[in-house]
C-alpha cells in the first residue's frame, strides 16, 4: 500500500499544476502554496467570478504574483485587434503569458498571428487545442522562440468519449523538438489526470479549485478510504433521522 502511495506521489510531482481560476482570494490562498507553480484565468472565468474591468483585475492579481507565471486571454475575434490586445497584455508584466485561440469563431486558425507575436518575443499560451493537427501547426508557428504554451483541452476530449492519454502522449512528442514550448493538459476532470499527465511527461496541468482540493487524497489507503466512506452513509443517516 505504502509503495502505491509514493508512486502516486513522485507523478504527480513530474507535472507543474497551474491553478486555473479568476477569484483573487483563491489566486492569492494558493500563491502561497509552493505546490502550485503558475496561474491561468479565461474570459469564462473571469466572467463566473464577476469581473467587469479585465484590465483593473489582471493589473490588481499581478501586483501581488509577480514571480510566477499567469496566463491572461484576448478576446477579440479580429486577428489584427488580438495583436493589439496581445501585445497590450504581454506589457503587464514578465511573467505574463497571453492566451491566444487556435481559431477564431469564423475557425480560421491563428497560426500566423501565432507566429507574428512569437517572433516578436510574446509569450504565449495557445488554448482551446483539441487535435494532433492543431498542436503540430501551434508548435511549428511558435517555433524556438519565446518560451510558450500549448494547451491541449484533454479532459474535453474525453468528454467526447476519447481517451485523450493516446493524444497527449503524442502531443508531448511534438512539443519535445523545441526547448522553449511546454505542453498544457487542460480541463482536467479528475486527481487521476494530474498522475496521468506526469506519466506521459506532459509539462503543466491546469487545475481548478474543486479539483485542487482532493490533492490530499493522492496515495490515500482504499482500505482507509472504504472505511471514511461507510462512516460518512452512517452519520448522513442517523444526522437525517432516517428509522424504518
């Protein structure tokens, strides 16, 4: 049992969890958890945590995490206003790393924007990646330049019903020709992604809040668990006052 728990415990430590969130308090009570080793936030997010002013809100997070990196999104579906937004954003601070679609809505892919702001030394982070083909166009147009990300929205893909270990495993592959592009398993659904993105030598996992706190439980004893479980059913019930 010992020997499964410190297995667990050295792959997840092979991945650097990133906290995926857009509620300053939360950002903050992580930042002081030597666990968490950078940021990333999304319009959606940001939206859900009832943010009005993006700027005032990047700008108030980053005054405070300034030595890891944050990851903050365009949102313009023009690509020549995302150039004017990226370049806007990556002047916030050097830590930061601005999010970039593979495509727009109209699915035209950014490549060439992709490749404009990286030879220009932005660092970036290319989200919402779902195919082979996608992360193999992202990791040619980032090329060797500044260091860079690619976010593969692996718990997405297994939303469709796809193992996404064959996918990630390959896109780790792709990203390996170059030193400077680190590979993002994004939308995780589960603590057991987290083990399965060390295994393979994925980069970086993105994780949410809710997920972040059943870290405790990496390695934990079944037998113990099975024990917590049976006692939880039995003091819900006599809490409820359930009698037949």
């Amino acid at each position: 049992m010992a020997g499964s728990a410190t297995h667990l415990s050295s792959a997840m430590l092979k991945v650097k969890i990133f906290a995926d969130g857009a509620n300053k308090a939360d950002m903050l009570r992580l930042y002081a958890d030597p666990r968490i080793r950078g940021f990333t936030t999304n319009p959606t997010l940001m939206r859900s945590a009832g943010i009005t002013d993006y700027a005032a809100f990047a700008h108030d997070v980053l005054a405070s995490i300034r030595d890891r990196p944050i990851s903050f999104e365009v949102f313009s579906d023009e690509f020549d206003e995302m150039e004017r937004q990226a370049l806007k954003i990556a002047s916030w601070g050097a830590n930061v790393f601005v999010k970039i679609p593979v495509t727009n809505t109209k699915s035209e892919p950014s490549y060439g924007l992709i490749r404009r702001l990286a030879e220009r030394g932005v660092q970036l982070n290319v989200t919402a990646i779902m195919t082979l083909t996608q992360v193999r166009e992202v990791s040619a147009a980032l090329g060797n330049h500044a260091p860079s990300n690619v976010s593969v929205f692996a718990g997405r893909i297994a939303d469709t019903g796809r193992d996404p270990v064959p996918i990630m495993s390959e896109a780790v592959e792709m990203c390996r020709r170059h030193t400077n592009q680190e590979l993002i398993w994004a939308s995780p659904r589960e603590l057991l992604n987290i083990v399965q993105a060390g295994e393979i030598g994925c980069h970086i996992i993105t994780v949410t809040s809710d997920i972040l706190k059943k870290l405790p439980l990496i390695g934990k004893s079944l037998d113990e668990y099975s024990l917590d479980t049976v006692k939880m059913f039995y003091t819900d019930a006599a809490a409820a006052g359930f009698r037949l």
